[in-house]
C-alpha cells in the first residue's frame, strides 16, 4: 500500500472574503484543473456554485480552514486571475448595478448577463441567478450571494 495518497495539482486564487458576521479574511482557494476551460482551471464562479457546505481555503501564515459557503456574503479574486473568467461573450448586456445588502453594504459594479429568450428582465436575470452573482469592480470580480441582496439597484 502506498505511503502518500496523490492529490491532485491544484492553482492557487487569493481572496477576500466578507463573512455574514462582518469579519473579513484574506484567503486562498484552490482551484482544480479543468483543462475544458480557457484558462485550464474550475473558475470561482463554479467553485462557489457547487454542493459542497464547507470550501478548504489557505489562511496567511500556512494556516487553513473550513468556510461555511452559507456565511458567505462576498468572495472578491483579481478579474484577470486565474479563478476569473474570459471577457463576456458576444451577445452579452453590460449593465451597471448596485446590490443593496441585507446588512447595509453596498456592491456597485458592472453585471455582465447573456438573456435567454423569453428572460431579457433584470427581474429574470436575479431569479435565475445561483448562489451568487460576479460583479465587475474595478480590477476584481466580486461574488455577491444572492440570498444576501435586499435590493438591486440599475
């Protein structure tokens, strides 16, 4: 039997992330490969999406931890790292927004959205978003859950 279990490679993508008690943390995610993709990693809007309760990150310092997805409110990368994702593709609204948090916070950012037919309505764009939405802001992409929006601003 082998003495080591062989992990897979994994991409490091640095991270701030805003609790649902208030408290911040600077956090590394691992990112699994996925050579399908542009940039040959599971970008972070599909990390956050997943069934997992619980997300490993890296803490400064070589501490780790364990991330309750639930308390999650925003999970903000570097929009040209490697857990972004390519610019928008044709046929894509760029909308200017600001997301109202239940806990008086603000996102304002730029929404990048393709309509589906029949579902062109900001309305439609919310109702069929996940867990979160991304939102361009300045030079990173924030991850907004959605279950923390009071109201959507546009």
């Amino acid at each position: 039997m082998p003495e080591t279990i062989p992990q897979r490679t994994t991409t490091p993508c640095a991270a701030q992330v805003r609790l649902d008690d208030g408290s911040s943390l600077d956090v590394t995610f691992w990112l699994l490969p996925d050579l399908h993709r542009e940039r040959g990693v599971t970008p972070m809007s599909v990390l956050l999406e997943e069934d997992r309760r619980f997300l490993p990150v890296g803490l400064p310092g070589g501490r780790s931890c364990l991330l309750s997805r639930d308390a999650l409110v925003t999970v903000a990368i570097d929009a040209d790292g490697p857990g972004g994702e390519p610019a928008a593709p044709e046929g894509s609204s760029l909308d200017l927004v600001t997301l109202h948090l239940v806990s008086g916070a603000e996102v304002s950012g730029v929404l990048s959205t393709t309509a589906l037919e029949g579902h062109g309505r900001m309305s439609d764009v919310f109702n069929l978003a996940g867990r979160f939405v991304p939102v361009g802001v300045g030079s990173q992409l924030v991850f907004v859950a959605t279950s923390r929006i009071a109201r959507v601003a546009f």
